[in-house]
C-alpha cells in the first residue's frame, strides 16, 4: 500500500488573486511562496508577518490583507473555461521542469491543448518573420528530423521561420508548442489561427503567460521568447539578422545556460548576419544535421527497435553517498519532484533529519530545493 501523502491541491483562485494585487508582481509573488507551505496561507498571514518578509513593505501588505476582489477571480476562471483553457501555475507538479530552472519562470500559464507535451523533451526553433525559401527549408528539415528522435518543437508562432517549424512538426506527426506574445484567446497574426488550431489538433498546445485578452502589444514578444528558450534543452536559430526576436532568444537561452545552436549562411544576405554572428563569437555552435543537435543535448537517438530516449544519467548516482544520501535520492528520483514533509514519510524519518543531508546533497550537485520546500534530482 502506497502511504505517500497528497500534497495539498493547487489553488488556482490564490495564484490569480496575487496577480491582481498592485504593487506586487512576480517577484514579490514568489518571496511569498518561500514562506509559505501553500499558496493558500499567503492570505492567511497577519499583516505584522507579512511586513516580516523581506521585500514585503507596509503598502503591499496592506494590498494583500485587504483584496477582496474574489469576483473577478472567479469571472477570469470562468471565461477561461469558456474558452476551452486552463491555467497551469508555478505550484502545480507538472509544471515544466526546466522552465521551472530560470531566472524568473512565469507564475501563471494559459494553455489550450495538451498540458502534458510541456513536460516533454524540446527544442526551440526561431528565426526572422522575413524568412526566405532556404531559411524555410531548414526549419522543416530540421523540425521533422528532431521529431523523428520523439522531441517536441518550440517556438512563437509568428511568421516565417516560427510558422515553418510548427507546420513541419504537425505534418510530421510531432507535438509543438507556440508560445504566445498575446492571450491565448487571441492569436496573433491571425493568418495563423488555422494553424494554431492544427497544432491543438494534433496533441500540441498553445500556451501564454499573458491573461485573457491581451493584445500582442510590442513588449510582450521580447518578455515571452524567455518562454521559448526557457522550456527547451536548446534553441535553433535557423535564419536571423543582427536585431530582431531570435536574436533575444538566442540571449535569453545563453542567460538560462542551454544551447544555442545556429544554422550557417552565405556571406552577404541580410538574414545571414545574425546567424554568422552568433557562430564568429563562438555564442552558439554550428549545426549542418540533426545529429549535431543531439550530441549537445545528452539523450540517445532511438535504436532500431524504436526503444524510448534515455536521459543522462543523474549526477547522485556517479557520488559515492552514504545509506540515507542514497536513499533520498531513490525516493526523489521515483517522485520526481518531493515535498520536504513527504519524503520524510516516505523514509519514516523526521524532516530535522533530514535537511542536514538533503544540504550535504545539495552541495554536491545532486538535489535542488525549489519553491514550497520541494526536491527535485540534478
């Protein structure tokens, strides 16, 4: 019998309900879940503990003490269900792994389609809206040929390369995911509500950190390509000028230390700088097949059998831990992810105990802590 205990259920009303908060943002947001074991308890706290957090004045305390806009939460959940979405958040076990890793992972995402492909191995493909017809050709070459290996294919849905990629992927049979610059009720540019639809279709997803209805207003797009990046094992930059998104992608991937590569081009086409660019200061590693991909991102390709794709091994099992070490991270490794509380049911030990050694794991590369007292394996 499995005496593993449940850990509490996402409360989607609280997650919504902070964001409508002034004054207090996705920062301040997540300082409050390092103090709480649930969401739930944040609009429990006594003015005087919040004021205790640091980064928590007397203005945002009074904020939270005093909402009562509980109406609006509930019609922003009902138009949401409306819609055919639903919202995914930071607490959620699912919650994507390794956009869960970045600098400042959105709290909130609206998601039409299959929740389940986020979780999934990915990789980014971007490039300019103004793509020509070999910068097209290769994000199809390349998109099919990394399906084939069962990766999913990430990008913005936008025109030119973006759209290439997608439509590639759902022609081959794969799963893409397009993250949005705008609410996932209004897709952008609209020639591509056709292919949004595919993509939900065919067991892809569409996704955006933006609320219902927000127009794809300019500063949105640089804020979303975080998303991008953030939620794959690497970025493709097939075709891109000097400026322009795929270049911020190709940044905010080197910031969240994933892979960057980059397809060459011939000397002299405006699309080709940026790609050249990238390569000369050695910033992404140039890519002439599928395979100089998958070198990079420590997983096999399938054998002749069709046999699943194996991950890296996890750094524990290459330490030589001691008994309980090894256990902790048996445990994880089946979970997951871990609360504090639940593992120490799970070991039948007291967390005091506990946390001394899962220190000890953490300085050894082996675990990380993330938000609400929760393990997961490195």
């Amino acid at each position: 019998m499995n005496h593993q205990k449940k850990r509490p259920k996402t409360q989607v009303r609280e997650f919504v309900a902070l964001h409508l908060i002034n004054d207090l943002g996705a920062k301040r947001i997540r300082l409050l879940l390092q103090h709480v074991d649930h969401p739930q308890l944040i609009f429990r706290l006594e003015r005087h503990e919040l004021e205790s957090i640091r980064g928590i004045g007397p203005k945002t305390s009074n904020n939270i003490v005093s909402f009562n806009d509980w109406n609006e939460v509930d019609r922003i959940l009902e138009k949401t269900a409306r819609t055919g979405a639903e919202i995914m958040t930071f607490w959620d076990d699912d919650y994507p792994a390794l956009l869960r890793e970045i600098y400042d992972p959105p709290l909130l995402l609206w998601i039409k389609g299959d929740r389940k492909i986020l979780s999934t191995d990915g990789i980014a493909i971007v490039g300019t809206r103004k793509a020509g017809d070999y910068g097209k050709k290769m994000a199809g070459l390349f998109a099919r040929g990394l399906v084939d290996q069962g990766l999913s294919i990430i990008s913005g849905l936008a025109y030119g390369i973006d759209g290439a990629a997608h439509r590639a992927t759902v022609e081959a049979g794969g799963k893409t995911v397009a993250v949005l610059g705008s609410g996932v009720d209004w897709i952008y540019p609209r020639e591509h509500k056709g292919l949004a639809s595919d993509i939900i279709s065919s067991g892809g997803t569409v996704i955006s950190e933006f609320p219902l209805g927000t127009a794809p207003e300019m500063g949105n797009f640089p804020v979303r390509n975080r998303i991008v990046s953030g939620m794959s094992l690497g970025t493709l930059i097939v075709e891109s000028g000097l400026d322009g998104g795929s270049m911020i992608t190709a940044k905010s991937a080197l910031d969240q230390n994933r892979e960057v590569f980059v397809i060459p081009h011939r000397l002299g086409h405006p699309n080709s700088e940026g790609c050249n660019s990238l390569i000369k200061r050695g910033m992404g590693k140039l890519v002439q097949n599928v395979d100089d991909i998958l070198n990079e991102i420590s997983i096999h390709i399938k054998d002749t059998e069709g046999k699943p794709l194996v991950k890296k091994e996890k750094k524990w099992r290459s330490q030589d831990l001691d008994n309980i070490s090894t256990e902790i991270c048996k445990v994880i490794q089946e979970e997951t992810s871990v609360h504090i509380d639940n593992l120490a049911d799970l070991l039948d030990m007291p967390s005091h105990q506990l946390l001394p050694k899962l220190l000890e794991l953490e300085m050894q590369n082996c675990v990380k802590q993330t938000a609400g007292k929760n393990f997961e394996l490195i």
